[in-house]
C-alpha cells in the first residue's frame, strides 16, 4: 500500500509541478503585459515588478492547477483500469484517496498564507516599484504628448516641452476640484515616498480662479497624490490588509462607532436640557449617523475578509475533493472530458454562490461564514460522487 501512495503522490507531484510553473508563467505575463501597458511603465520597473505579481498569480493558479493534476492522474489511472485492479485486491479508493485530501488540505494551508504573502508583501512592494516608475511615467508622458491626465481627470498638466534636465518649461496646471489654473516659467518634479505624493516644484508661479489672480515670484511647491497618477497601485480596502491589521481594524472602527453614539448622545442630551425638541435633527445629528451607517458597513467588510480568505484558500481542498473521484466515475483516460466535467459544476456552482455569500454577508443579510456556502455546495457533489465509486 505504502509504494502505491508513493506512486500516486510521485505522479500527481510532477504533473501539479509541471502545471503550475507553466500556469504561473502565462498569468504573470499576462499581468505584467497588461500593467506595463495601462501605466505606460518603462520596462526597467516591468522587471522589478515580476516577485510581486508572482505571489499575487501563483495564489491564482495553485487551484487550478491542483485540479487539473489529480483530473489527469486519476483518468488515466481509471481508463486503464487500474482503480479496478486495487479493488480486486481489496483496496478500496479511499485508501489511496485520503492520502491526497490529505496533501489538499495543506496546500490550502498554504494557499491562504500564499494569499497573505501577497497582500501584505506582493501589493506593498508593487506599490513601491510603481511609485518610483511614476516620474518616470509623467516625464514620459510630458515629453510624447506635452500633457498629462490623471485618471479621475481632476488634474490635468500641460508643457511646452521638457529639458534634458527633466526641467518642465512654460508648466500649466490645471485643477478641477478647485477651479483654478497654475502657470509657472519652469517646474521640476520629485517624489516624496514618506507622504506618497508627487511634488512639483514650480518657478515664477500665476494662478488663477474664481475671479482671484495671484501672482508670485520665487519658488512654490504643489503636491499630487501618487494614487492619482497611477491608480492600480493603491489598493485601498479590507482587501488590501492583512489578517492581523484586520483585527486592529475591527477594533478601530467599533471605537469610532461607539465615539459618534456618544456624540449623538450628548448632543441630544443638551437640547433636552435645554427643552429644545427640534434640534434632535440637527445636521450635526445627522452626520454622526452616517458616519456610523458608513462605519457599520466597513465593519462588515472587514469581518467578512477573514472567513472569505480562508474559503478562497480551501477551495483547493473542495476542487481536489470533487476532481478526484469524478474523474475515476467517468472511467475516461481522456482527461479532458474529465476536467472539463469538474470545471462545469465549478463555473456554475462554485463562483455564483461565491458571490451570492459574499454580496450576502457584506451587506449583513446573512453572517459572514456563510462566504463558505460555495465550498459547501462543490463538497456535496463530491461526496455523492465517492460514495458512487465505493459503491460500484
């Protein structure tokens, strides 16, 4: 029994092995390709960029790949009827099925902590390598098209040209929000990692807005967001934090919520000291009420990413659960029918209802565990198909 368990884990090794350096590969370029060309990043920063966007594809592709290894192995294994022949010998599947739950088990294990990797070291060193490309990006821009655009189109920078000391000449600003437009003889750009912003350093500076024109000589600085410039690398959410900041998160916000009750409190308690009835909706009042309706949401998110990672990570678990005894029920040595037999049920079970609980216990209709329901539904299936190749 033991040298069977080692063939069939030996086997099922080089074929996840094989799959996932191959998988990985295909997404990290394909997210590479499409970030380069979205933020306009030289290619010196696109090499930086490749330990990072691996974590990130790698917790991508271990599900998938761990379905295609034990779909190929376990066809094959049943098309030659050797599942057949370990039952004429009174090996029952189970007996070499365990075995691979039992490896499914840890690299879901291992993909939650894959998936930590990435939000926590991956994103925050993507962000880094972005944010030292972004002069780069905006000179860049500057040069080609002597303007430049963020993307929520709030602030917009026009350039007669650039110097060969990436020295802006006749820079015009022009700011949205505020209404205004800043024109200067030169500007120089710097970037401040401490604060994550983008500092243009204007000379001999004229803005107007608003009716108001000020004038002043000398040099003044302006201050973009780093967010604004390039966008995907700020990731802002439950989703980018880390299980541990995520408890801390919780904590803070039940505090600000209980801080905006107390100011409701003592607001109304001062107007019924002082028989003023109406001033219980007073727009004080009111904004401390949204606030704790926002709050109350985040709160959710933030109690929902934990139970939702941890589903995400276990799907490898379930995908292997329902992969490996579907393929030996089909009794197909093509494997492909029998992959695509298993991706069927995931495509219409699995995602929907994974969304469906997500949306769910987001919104506070049911609790947060239920993100696992998608699981759930994938482990029935399997189940029903065990116990059809135990029982013939």
């Amino acid at each position: 029994m033991s040298a069977i368990i080692r063939y069939i884990l030996r086997e099922l090794g080089v074929t996840f092995l094989v799959g996932f350096i191959a998988l990985t590969s295909l997404l990290l370029i394909i997210g590479l390709v499409r970030t380069a060309v979205k933020e306009h990043i030289p290619l010196v920063y696109v090499g930086q960029l490749v330990p990072f966007v691996f974590a990130e594809m790698s917790y991508i592709s271990l599900p998938v790949t761990l379905l295609l290894a034990v779909t190929i192995f376990f066809s094959r294994m049943s098309g030659n009827n050797e599942v057949i022949a370990l039952k004429a010998l009174g090996i029952p599947p189970r007996a070499f099925l365990i075995p691979v739950f039992v490896i499914a088990i840890c690299f879901s294990i291992i993909g939650v902590g894959i998936n930590e990797l990435a939000i926590t070291w991956g994103r925050a060193g993507f962000n880094y390598v972005i944010y030292r490309g972004a002069e780069d990006i905006l000179i860049e821009q500057l040069k080609q098209k002597h303007q430049f655009e963020t993307p929520n189109k709030q602030i917009t920078i026009f350039v007669k040209g650039v110097d060969d000391n990436r020295r802006l000449i006749e820079p015009r600003i022009m700011l949205k929000k505020e209404s205004a437009t800043i024109e200067a003889e030169t500007a120089q750009i710097s970037i401040d990692f401490s604060k994550d912003t983008l500092t243009v350093t204007l000379n001999n500076i004229r803005a107007t807005g608003e009716g108001i024109v000020f004038i002043a000589n000398g040099i003044r600085e302006h201050s973009i967001p780093l967010a604004e410039i390039v966008p995907s690398a700020e990731r802002g959410g439950p989703s980018s934090l880390g299980l541990a900041r995520i408890d801390e998160e919780r904590k803070e916000t039940v505090e600000q919520i209980e801080q905006q009750r107390r100011i409701i409190a003592a607001r109304r308690t001062f107007a019924a000291s002082m028989g003023s009835v109406d001033d219980w909706t007073t727009p004080q009042i009111e904004e401390a009420k949204a606030e704790i309706l926002r709050l109350q949401k985040y709160y959710r998110k933030l109690s929902v990413e934990p139970p939702r990672r941890w589903a995400n990570g276990f799907c490898c678990f379930f995908f292997v659960w329902l992969g490996a005894p579907l393929a030996i029920w089909m009794k197909k040595s093509d494997f492909f029918s029998s992959f695509f037999a298993c991706f069927v049920p995931i495509l219409l079970l699995f995602y929907p209802l994974l969304m469906l609980g997500l949306s769910q216990a987001k919104s506070g209709v049911l609790p947060p565990m239920c993100v696992w329901t998608a699981n759930v539904g994938i482990g029935l299936i399997g189940l029903w198909f065990l116990r059809q190749i135990h029982r013939y």
